[in-house]
C-alpha cells in the first residue's frame, strides 16, 4: 500500500511540475531558515562561551576595598589589606577551591638593550598558568622549582615581545625589569583584547621573585578557580571567611570585591537561550508561511481532481485511501522541499564560514566569532518542525478530499 501511495503522489507530482516545483521551493526556503536561525543561535551561544573561556570561567577574582559599612565597633571607612595569611586561610577553608595564588603587580620600565617601554609586571604563583588559562607560544612557563629558588626567569605578552625584540628571537635572552635582570624563558599565546586591556603587554614573574622588584607584603588581589557549580553559595562562603578574619560586614560589597566569572557568564547564557527561542520563533513563522503556500495548493489540487476522487470512491474507495492518498502527496512535496532546503543551508553555512563578532571589538579576538555549524541536535530539531507543519498542512485537503460526495463529485465540472 506504500508503495501504491507513492506511485500515486509521484503521478500527481508529475501532473503539474511548474507547481509541485514552486511548493517544494518555498518549503525549502522555509526549512533552510530553519536551519540558518538555530545554527546562529548555536553559534552565538559558543562565541560567548570561547570568550569566557580564553579567561577562565571557574575563577573568582579577590580585591580589597575601603569598607561602606559598619561592623561591630569598627566604623566604615576602613581600608583592607591582604596578606599571604589570606591566601592560605581561603585554601585551608574552602575544600572547593583547586588553585589559588597571590597576586601583585607594578608598571615598571622593562629594557633589552637600548630599548625601554613600561609594562605591568605580575607576580604570582606558577598555578596561575591554570587559574588564568594561559597558553604558550614559545618556550615553558615558570614552575615551583623556580617559585622556591627566587630564580629571575619571566614569562611575556605577545605585545612585549614585539616591542623589545621586533621579530628577534626572545628565549633565552635577558631582560632588564626595574633594573634587574631576568631570563625570558617563554612568551604566552595572544589573548582577547578589548578595549584599555593590557593582557597581551604583561610580564610574569615568581611570586618570590617579584619581592626584588616591589614590596609583595600587601596583596593586590587573590586569583583561583574551583570545582563547584555552586558559584553563588562559594561566593558567599568566600565573603563570610574574610569577614571573620578582617571583622567586616559580609554583605559590604565595598569592602570586599569579588569578580565571579561565572555569573557573568550564567547572565549572557539566559540571554543566548533567549535568542535561540526567538531565532526559532521566527524560523518556525517562515516555515509556516511555506505550510500555507503547501495547504493552498493541495487545496487546488483537490479541486481540480474532484471528478478524480468520484470515480475513485464510485470503484470502492473508502474515505481513508483518499485521505491518504492526498496526505502522502502533501508529505512527500514536503519531504523532498525539506531535502533541498537543509542543502542549502549546509551550502550557505559553508560559504559564510565565520560572521564578526567578538573581533570587531578586540584584538586576537576571532574565537568569539560566530561560525554557522549546522549540528545534528538542530538538524533533528529541524526536520521535527518541518514534519509537524507538512503533516498540519496536508491533513486539511485530505479530509476535504476524503468527505466529498461521491455522487456530488462525479457531477462536477
């Protein structure tokens, strides 16, 4: 009987092809929309992750600040110091951080033979590899062995090593910081840049080491990640440690700032889903203009073979042969419209490639870009939809084709 039904609907295809060609291209449009919405809502939703990801999205960041509220008998106003004290009392109180590390950092003039520029020195742990995302281009960063040994090696930007070197090889070679000398033993990936940010025009150092080039007693900020998804309740946790220690309000957000990239992270993914449901909102509108043009035309075609249908049902015909006769005619236009249209949205996804985003803002920045990648999650999400609108479309003429009067149809003219 299968066989039957799409014998049936190829011969009515084939009736008119002008037609059947005309439906099975707006179905195809309608689906390759489809396809194109979702893929750059997807592609939207992995930029803005590659952005958070090139800097690390389990961390949280530490800065003391000048309290706005009082505690106890301690007025506001106050200004609060970190210490290495901190930093071991955040590690042996909260088992959900993994990394920490101290961190100080000074602007200072770094010099290689006769050229000079100032640049952000940074000490601090060699864990902050890890904390920060850091990748390198060349050579290694510094490691505990060199953290112990207060050895004078540094690790540069990308941007340093274009300044000081202009092309020259830079392992291995020594640099001036603050008139001392460090060996350069690697030189970090580029990393996004945008705006005032300076990340790429940064030298680190050990932690130890930069005691030599500025006083590392007070810290200018804490830096680790974690293994929690409870970013808010380990935010909070962080807050109410330090609170005791340095007798502040917990919810004084002066006091203590903490820069949790997560939640900045978990806002823009609320407002990417978002936009995925609008993309396929809309995506689903153009598909269902296809589905009227399909319904209108079957609608036309039952017209037309009214007499058909007469002398059908007068040979015995019962109302669910037709019924699915013209159901299966309707599903296999848009089918094969369907198939045409996720070919073309391969094709245009293809051509496109990558849509500027993230890089039209900043530098070494094309990772947050968008890039068009039909995935089968969206493919399948797709086909669904087209089902769902060529089974609705279909079904109208079918039951007006299979309720006609066979007497009534066989008078028709």
């Amino acid at each position: 009987m299968l066989r039957d039904l799409l014998t049936e609907a190829y011969t009515a295809m084939q009736h008119n092809r002008r037609r059947t060609a005309l439906t099975m291209l707006g179905m195809a449009w309608g689906i390759a929309t489809v396809c194109m919405l979702l893929a750059y809502g997807d592609g939207f939703g992995r930029a803005i992750a590659n952005i958070f990801a090139a800097f690390g999205t389990k961390v949280m960041i530490v800065v003391p600040g000048r309290t706005s509220m009082q505690a106890g008998g301690d007025k506001a106003g106050a200004q609060l110091r970190f210490t290495l004290d901190d930093v071991d009392l955040l590690s042996s109180n909260i088992p959900q951080i993994a990394q920490i590390t101290p961190s100080c950092d000074k602007t200072t003039v770094v010099q290689y033979e006769n050229r000079s520029f100032n640049f952000d020195v940074i000490g601090e742990y060699p864990s902050t590899y890890a904390i920060r995302a850091i990748g390198m281009d060349q050579g290694r960063f510094y490691n505990g062995q060199d953290e112990s040994q207060r050895a004078r090696v540094a690790v540069i930007g990308p941007e340093v090593r274009d300044k000081l070197f202009s092309g020259r090889k830079a392992l291995g070679e020594h640099i001036r910081i603050n008139g001392l000398s460090f060996e350069v033993i690697g030189v970090y990936s580029p990393k996004m840049e945008a705006g005032d940010d300076n990340i790429n025009r940064m030298v680190f150092v050990p932690f130890t080491t930069m005691g030599d080039v500025t006083d590392t007693h007070y810290l200018n900020s804490i830096w680790f990640n974690y293994e929690t998804n409870e970013y808010e309740q380990l935010e909070q946790t962080v807050r109410n440690v330090m609170a005791d220690q340095h007798k502040f309000n917990p919810a004084d957000r002066r006091g203590l700032m903490v820069f949790n990239l997560m939640t900045q992270l978990h806002q823009f993914l609320v407002i990417t889903l978002g936009l995925r449901i609008l993309l396929g909102f809309i995506g689903c509108l153009t598909l269902g203009i296809g589905g009227v043009g399909l319904m209108n035309i079957m609608l036309v075609s039952v017209t037309q073979r009214t007499r058909e249908i007469g002398v059908e049902k007068a040979l015995g015909a019962r109302r669910r042969h037709i019924f699915f006769q013209f159901l299966a005619e309707a599903l296999t236009i848009t089918f094969m419209g369907g198939l045409f249209g996720i070919i073309l949205a391969y094709v245009v996804a293809l051509t496109v490639g990558r849509l500027t985003l993230y890089s039209a803002m900043a530098k070494h920045a094309e990772a947050g870009d968008i890039r068009l990648m039909i995935n089968p999650i969206t493919l399948l999400i797709a086909i669904l939809i087209l089902g769902v609108v060529g089974l609705i479309s279909g079904m109208v003429p079918a039951i007006r084709a299979s309720r006609l009067d066979p007497i009534e149809a066989l008078r028709y003219e």
